[in-house]
C-alpha cells in the first residue's frame, strides 16, 4: 500500500495527499547531426507509446528528444522499430532514428551491420568508422519517388515544388533566399502551413532546400509532430532526390542542415539510394515513471 504523508498548508489545514509510486525506466539518448532521439525497448512501453513519447520528450519537464525508437527484439533475431513523435503520433520511419539506433547496436553489442525493420521498409545500416561512442553509419534508404507537383496553400497560393516518398512523406520546395524563406513568410511559417495542410491527411515533413553548387545542397527542415529540426536523414533523402531528379545535380550530393553534413548517393532514379552520416550515443540512463496520486483529500 502507498503511504499517506501530510503536509500543512498555509492556512494551517492538514492536506492529506496518497504518496506517489515509483518505477523507472531504462534509456538511452542518441543524436544524428542534432536531430535526438531516445532509445527504448519496446517490451517497456506497454502500449503506452504515445503517452512515453510526449512526456518523454518534453524538454522542459523530462529528458527532452524529437522521438523515441522503441526496440523490439524479434524471436528470430531480428530487429523491428517503432518511432514516435515527441507530440505523441507515430510516424513510418526516421533515417536519422534508424542511424541512432545502429550506433547503439554498436556500441553495446559489438553489430557493424544491423537490418532494422520499419513502417516503412527494412532499412540496412553500416557502420564504416567507430569512434565510439560516435559512429559514421552507411544506411540503404530504399528507392525515392519524386513527383514534381504544384500546391494550393490558403492565404499563400501556389507553392511549386515536389511530392517524395522515401519510406514517409515529403514535401520539397527550392528556395533563393539564404534565410530560407519563400512567398513572404519564414521557412518555419510557411512549413507550418504545408505540414499541417488538408492535402496530406496524415500530415507531412518539408523540406526548404537551397543549391549551392552541382554537389551541394543547403537545406531547413520542418517536421511532421516535431516541428522545426536540426536535421533529418528521409528529409536529406527526399531533398537530394529532389534536387537530382528536378535540377540535375550530382547524384552524389552533400546535403548541409543546422546540425551538420550528411552524404547521398543515388545512382539512377530506380536505384536504392544511400545515406552517410554520423551518430552519437550521449548517455543511458533511468528515468522516474510516475504513477498518480489515487486520492487527494483536503
């Protein structure tokens, strides 16, 4: 049974209050070029995802990420994730998620390479340099589809730019401007308004993306359930799919967020494209899951 404390309140009543119960919960912190995620074994999450991913992720009140992977270790051997926005929705897949998980399969178990099934697709990773606990990680990220597009947004207008699937949705526009921005509203503005547009009824991500040269691209990022990010590895995909498909750029391309530099290759429009970038484990560690209070008597 939870113990009753009592605690005296200003007015000098006795304020009986059902002492919480505690348990904890085992993580670990993973980050791809800023873009953070927590890593959770799905057999803790209890059919509480979305509720772990909001409370988890706050970066006010809890360890604070943009996701949560959970893993689940299959009978066979294999491996099956989960990934979970930090405003509770769940989405098919991240490149970024999927990376900070094989780094830690790394780091704790010793796999240089790891199948990790999603939503949306099996997704193979690589690790090519150990630096631990940073790692430099090749993942197959499937084959893009582009479809050039033209978009109608209430109070903007046309919005030219591209439909890409590579596992979840994209959404890609090319902008001039060096702060991002287009049709007269900031990057996070206007990404706002496509993300959450009656178009995609399961909402999707967008990405800004700016051509520097034929091997180079600069790209913002505004993500599905998490907002704007420091990176994304489908969004540096669907962004150089794009460029290569629309503007005939190298189909090897470095890809320039906020947070730092990831690498593509795609060789032909039917081919897999791949993803080179780093991961880093932070830390692993318990946090308190707490159990609300039965009763509050006054």
């Amino acid at each position: 049974m939870p113990k009753t404390r009592w605690l005296r309140s200003p007015t000098k009543r006795r304020i009986e209050i059902e002492s919480t119960r505690q348990t904890t919960i085992p993580f670990v912190k993973a980050h791809a070029c800023g873009n953070d995620f927590l890593i959770l074994e799905e057999a803790i999450a209890g059919g509480s995802h979305a509720a772990l991913a909001r409370r988890l992720c706050s970066r006010n009140t809890s360890i604070g990420a943009d996701g949560i992977e959970f893993l689940e270790r299959c009978a066979n051997g294999e491996f099956f994730l989960r990934l979970f926005n930090a405003d509770g929705s769940e989405a098919e897949l991240s490149g970024n998620g999927t990376r900070c998980v094989a780094a830690w399969l790394a780091h704790s178990e010793g796999l240089r390479e790891a199948a990790l099934g999603t939503e949306g697709g099996v997704r193979r990773c690589r690790v090519i340099e150990a630096n631990d606990p940073v790692y430099l990680i090749e993942s197959e990220m499937g084959v893009p589809q582009v479809m050039t597009r033209t978009i109608e947004i209430p109070g903007v207008g046309a919005v030219d730019g591209a439909v890409v699937h590579v596992g979840n949705p994209h959404f890609v526009l090319f902008v001039e401007r060096d702060d991002f921005g287009a049709h007269g509203m900031t990057w996070q503005e206007l990404g706002a308004r496509i993300s959450s547009n009656s178009l995609f009824p399961q909402g999707t991500n967008v990405e800004f993306v700016k051509l520097l040269s034929a091997g180079e691209i600069a790209l913002r990022i505004y993500e599905r359930g998490c907002g704007p990010t420091m990176s994304s590895g489908t969004g540096t995909c669907a962004a150089s799919a794009a460029a290569m498909f629309m503007r005939g750029t190298a189909r090897e391309l470095t890809a320039i967020a906020e947070g730092g530099s990831q690498r593509t290759v795609w060789p032909a429009n039917d081919a897999v494209m791949r993803l080179t970038g780093p991961a880093e484990i932070v830390c692993q560690g318990e946090v308190f899951q707490v159990e609300p209070p039965a009763a509050v008597k006054s």
